[in-house]
C-alpha cells in the first residue's frame, strides 16, 4: 500500500440544505490526513504485523468497550490512561416550549478526557464529574493492525480499511473541512437504534491510519455542516457526484459512541466542531507533544 495525497474534486456542492436539530443530536469533529502522517509517534511508522494471537485479543478488548459505564472499565482492559485533562464547555442551547416564546439557555458542563496510547491503536474516553463514560473513540495507529469493530448499528466494519459508501445507513449529519490540508475534516454521525438513541460517529483522524484518503470541494467558506432527514430514500444523499466518488475511495480510521446526555461538544446545526474546540473524535497532536491542560470552550 502506497501513501495517498489529499485530492480535492473540482465539482462545488449543488445542495445547501439544513434541517431542524434533533434535540438529543451531539457532533463531534476531528482532523484527517493522509495515512501515517508525520504527526504520529515513532511506533506508528515502524509498526510490526500483530500476531493472529495478539489481533484476536486486542480486538475482543476494543469490542468489549462501553459508554455509560465508569471509567474504571476502561482502566480494567487498557491499564492507566497516558492522558488525562478536564474540558470545560459552555453551550448556548434555544429551548422552545409549547404555547411559549423560545429562549436562550446557557449551561456549563465539566468533563475529564482520558486517552489511552497503544502501539496499535488509540482510545479515547471522555467522563462527566461522576466518572460516567459519555463518549469513547477508536482510532487505529497503523497498517499492522486493523481491527473489526462491531458498532451500535449492528454492523463490523474495519478501521483503517472500510469506507464511508459502505456503512449500512446514511447519516443524520456530515461536516466536512478541506480547506486547510494539515486540519482536514471529515465525519458522519448516525442515530442508532430508537430504543438505544446512541451516536455512531464514523471519521478520520490524522493521527491514525487510513488506506485511502480523499477530498471533495465543500461550500459556505470552507467549513461544510449538513443535515438529513432519515427519509430512507437517499433522495438528498450523496450530495452530488463528488460526494459520492469521496464516500467510496475514503476510509474512515475512528470509530466513536457517544450517549444521548453527553453535551460535550457543540450541538447546534451551525457547529462543525472542527478547529479549536475543547473535545474532538480521537487524539489531539497537542495531547501526545505537550503536558494536560484545561481547556474552556465558549
């Protein structure tokens, strides 16, 4: 497998929509790149085959992950995290109640960010002050292992490998950013089943592996956020050609869950949450190159 350049389609968008915001919806976003990027550590370029043996095992304890546990069931089956800080976060939300004039509500919410640094891969698991796991990422590190990760939508996928055009679903939502090739973005969040509302969060992180990595030209200057419908007839999915094309050439190398309560991340239809916001799907360049810090997001 050779190193694959970011490629932007000359096509622009055709489509420009937005829908209502699902109240429970959170999004997340991450940066991507091409495959081992000089921004990973050294293990990550000179990665050896994983033994049969040690995939089976490595792949049943990502698997075996949870959201709304305590984080000490992270702990049981990765050891101690590698880096832990607290991420602050204030959200503007507009509540609407019947018969009643919608108002603007602010809330702060205090969270713990845990990162767990392998020479396979990368997890990520973010707490409330209770120790209750809200979200948790995969993120594979290279091509020596990639592994099978069956998600809320009851599909395995392989990280590092499968690509976006192959997800059973399409999503609720999509951001993309390529207008900066060292921040490139882009991710899809799914609604998994109504009677478990958890997030499904399919993305590349630049710190990670992907086999292939491609772009498409997004609009409204550069940061691209869009909502669907869950119509079921793909009407408005694909958003064009280029979309289309970029669905089935790119891997996507992060697979994220997030609860329905976790408000860690900007939830309005406007917030591509990519740049510099407090948690994002997956590893922070700054989280393996500088020492915690407290971040606050306003």
């Amino acid at each position: 497998m050779t190193n694959k350049t970011l490629t932007n389609f000359a096509s622009h968008l055709k489509k420009n929509r937005s829908l209502p915001l699902l109240a429970l919806l959170t999004v997340l976003g991450t940066a991507c790149s091409k495959k081992e990027t000089s921004g990973a550590q050294p293990e990550t370029q000179a990665a050896q085959a994983v033994s049969a043996e040690k995939s089976q095992d490595l792949t049943q304890t990502l698997n075996d992950l949870k959201i709304d546990v305590k984080i000490g069931h992270f702990n049981d089956l990765l050891g101690e995290p590698t880096h832990t800080a607290t991420r602050e976060v204030s959200r503007e939300m507009m509540v609407v109640q019947r018969h009643g004039t919608p108002k603007k509500l602010k809330e702060d919410y205090t969270y713990t960010e845990y990162l767990y640094v392998k020479p396979e891969y990368f997890v990520q698991a973010v707490t409330d002050e209770d120790g209750d796991v809200g979200l948790y990422s995969i993120t594979v590190r290279s091509a020596a292992y990639l592994p099978e990760i069956t998600t809320i939508l009851d599909q395995t996928v392989q990280l590092g490998k499968t690509v976006y055009h192959d997800l059973v679903q399409h999503p609720r939502k999509i951001g993309a950013d390529f207008k900066d090739s060292k921040g490139s973005a882009y991710y899809e969040i799914h609604l998994g089943h109504p009677d478990a509302p958890l997030l499904a969060i399919f993305s590349t992180n630049r710190l990670g592996y992907v086999e292939e990595l491609n772009g498409f030209e997004e609009g409204n200057n550069g940061v691209f956020v869009q909502w669907f419908a869950l119509r079921g007839t793909g009407d408005d999915f694909p958003l064009n050609q280029a979309h289309e094309d970029f669905r089935k050439t790119t891997t996507f190398n992060t697979y994220t869950v997030a609860a329905p309560w976790f408000r860690g991340v900007d939830p309005t239809p406007h917030g591509a949450n990519i740049g510099d916001v407090p948690i994002q799907f997956g590893p922070r360049p700054e989280q393996l190159n500088q020492p915690p810090q407290s971040i606050k997001a306003q």
